[in-house]
C-alpha cells in the first residue's frame, strides 16, 4: 500500500516536475542527491524504511553467487560508482556500475540523453562516458558492501579512434579487465560488446571478432562469472551464432539486451528530431529483448544464465522474463518513469506470483513457459 501511494505521487507529482528539465541534468541532480543520502547511516536507513522489500522467496545462487533478489539496476545508470552506498537499501538486489573503459571518455557531445515520452522510452547517447578504469578502482576498493548485494562491474572498450582496430579493441577490453580482477573490483563481470554509439560502432558482434575478443580475455583466467551485454537488432541466426562462441569460452550468460537502434521500430510513437543521435531505451526494447531471451533458453538451456534486461515496468514485465528464462532481471527506463518505489513494487510483485502458482522458489519459475508449452 504504503509502495503504491509512493508510485501515485511518482507518477502524478514529482515525474511532472522532473520532466520540465533537461533529462541529463536530472540525471546528474539524482546521482548526485543518491550519494549524499547514501553516504551517511541514517540517509542510507531512512531510504531502507520507504523503499526496501524484503522476501525469502526472492534469493538465489547463480554461478556461484547469491542473489538476494533479482532485481538489478542496469548498466549505464551509474557510470562512476557514485550510488553503490544508496543503491541497495531502494531494494535492488545488484547494481552494474559502468560500462567502465581502460581510459575515461568524457562523453559524446550533448544532448545525449532525450525522452520520448509517449514510448515510455529514452534516447541515449552518451557513448561509454565515465572515467575510467583506475579511477573506479580508486573509488571502489574500500567499498564496504551492504550484505547480501552484488556489484557487477560493466566493461567497455575506451571510445576513441584508436581502439577501433579490432585488436587493438579486444587489447582494450583486456586492460580494463586487468586492472579491475587484478584490484579484486567486483562480483561479476559484464562484457559490453553492444553499445552502438561508439566509434567504430560494436565491433564484437560477429562470431570471429568475438571468438577473438573471448580467446583473448580467458589469458586471463579471471574466475568471477563474465557475461556478456548482448545487441537486440540481431535476427535470432546471427545471434545464435554469437551463442554458439560464447558457449564455447564457458562465458556463464549474456545479458539482453543492449539499446534498440531501429528508430522505425513500430514502438517508437514519437517523432525524433534529426539532430538528436542515439539509440532506444523503454518500451520500444521490451518485445525483442523477449523474443531473444526465449530463443536463448530454449537453445542454450542450463549452458548460459540469462540477465533479462529491456523494459521492465512492472512485476509483470519482470516475472514475463523471468518465465521466458531469465534468471535476473535489470531494468533502468522503468524506474525513470515509474518511480524508485518500483523495485520493491516488483519484488512484491513476484513474491505473490510465485505464490498464486504453488512455487517453493524464483528457481521454479525461471523459464516455466516454455517447460510448460514442451
Ligand atoms: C541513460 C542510459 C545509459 C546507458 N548506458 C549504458 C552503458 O554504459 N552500458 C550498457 O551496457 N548499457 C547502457 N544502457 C542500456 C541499459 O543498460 C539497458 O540495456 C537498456 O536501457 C534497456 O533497459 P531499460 O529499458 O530498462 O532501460 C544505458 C541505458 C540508459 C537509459
């Protein structure tokens, strides 16, 4: 109740208020509201009595780390690690900090971050802006983690001209990973092969390059679970096909997906202004990223866990990817549009799910639509 009338006054009050500004500038004034709250005891407190739900039912192992819930805020939200102290008391159960690059970016020109507000969608194109990986581990290396939450660091190659050879792109990404697994930076890992705006544009997401880029990172011997951030405009053959190398380097999931480039994509209802560059977060991703995460459990099965990203605005959103096959869910647009007080809705949400269908556990569900239609 107390989450509901949260998400009313979200909805009909402060989104009004926020959506008269700049979106990057919002970003900014919460990001930078979200540290200072998260870095004081009672800050971090008083935001666990709002927002916080907390289920037995939720919690769960995955290569080898326990989730508390599956809930997780998307990469890209918090490039610079700034609200890894707020983050898990709102009530998710991961943040994917980053993407984070061997060498910081300051942004593509602005303005990089628009709304289409009758898409329930974003435009986005900051082009891997953040600062880099040593300063993240600056930041991080002290971090006192809250217990039971899991940090997933993004990784991305440095967006400049020079790593867009593909060699010297896959080199990229290994300094990155280097620096963060050598410093002990993170619980998992996520491999951002698919950002598209980026010089270059995603040059790993074809089976050779990306069986490049993965014989390269496993010198690594990293022993976190990697997965890797999927494209969403890939037929299913293509992407099966990227699937198939990726089995191959024992790479424990993918995420899907990333942003939707197709600007004719029948979800986009508003119109887009030339000069506004990017691709779609929201809504206009919720249908493909489906659509692939079936195809991908129903393919790959217990081979590859699946992070469910695209969409997600509700606990029926949620739980839809969660019986398509996903295993966690991360989300970013949804909380914009909908509130913070989304997360505990949706974790309420599928705690009730899992208990009008007789489930002892999310386990139990994560891929039933398709156990049950077979
Ligand atoms: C503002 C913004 C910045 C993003 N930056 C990144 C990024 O740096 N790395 C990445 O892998 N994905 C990035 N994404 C994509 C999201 O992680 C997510 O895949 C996509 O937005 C779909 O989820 P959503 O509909 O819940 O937003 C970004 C999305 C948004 C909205």
């Amino acid at each position: 109740m107390k989450l509901k009338i949260l998400g009313y006054l979200y909805q009909n009050l402060f989104r009004k208020i926020l959506f008269l500004f700049d979106p990057e500038f919002i970003h900014d004034t919460i990001t930078y509201l979200g540290k200072l709250i998260g870095s004081t005891k009672p800050g971090q407190q008083i935001t666990e009595n709002i927002f916080f739900y907390k289920s037995n039912k939720l919690g769960q192992d995955i290569s080898g780390i326990h989730f508390a819930n599956p809930i997780g805020l998307s990469a890209g939200f918090d490039k610079d690690a700034n609200l890894v102290n707020i983050i898990p008391f709102v009530g998710f159960g991961f943040i994917t900090v980053g993407t984070v690059t061997y060498q910081p970016y300051e942004g593509n020109p602005k303005p990089r971050l628009y709304r289409l507000k009758k898409s329930q969608a974003l435009v986005v194109n900051y082009g891997l802006k953040n600062i880099g990986a040593n300063k993240i581990v600056e930041k991080l290396k002290n971090y006192k983690k809250p217990e039971k939450f899991i940090l997933g660091i993004s990784v991305g190659k440095t967006n400049c001209p020079e790593t867009s050879e593909t060699k010297r792109g896959a080199e990229d990404y290994l300094n990155c990973l280097k620096v963060l697994n050598d410093n002990k930076i993170g619980d998992f890992y996520e491999i951002n092969i698919s950002c598209p705006n980026t010089f270059g544009g995603e040059p790993f997401t074809t089976p050779d390059k990306l069986e490049l880029l993965l014989s390269r990172l496993t010198t690594l011997n990293i022993s976190k679970p990697i997965f890797l951030k999927m494209p969403i405009n890939l037929a299913w053959e293509e992407f099966k096909n990227l699937l198939d190398v990726t089995i191959t380097y024992r790479i424990n999931g993918v995420t899907i997906g990333n942003l939707n480039k197709n600007r004719k994509d029948p979800n986009i209802k508003d119109e887009i202004p030339e000069y506004i560059k990017g691709n779609i977060s929201g809504k206009p991703t919720y249908k493909l990223s489906n659509d692939l995460i079936r195809e991908t459990y129903r393919y790959s099965g217990d081979k590859l866990k699946i992070i469910g990203v695209g969409g997600v605005f509700s606990p029926e959103d949620a739980y839809e990817k969660i019986k398509l096959g996903a295993s966690l869910v991360g989300l970013i647009t949804g909380m914009i549009y909908q509130g913070p007080q989304l997360i505990g809705q949706i974790n309420d949400g599928l705690e009730k799910e899992l208990n009008k269908n007789n489930l002892a556990n999310l386990a139990q569900a994560i891929g039933s639509e398709l156990h049950f239609k077979a």
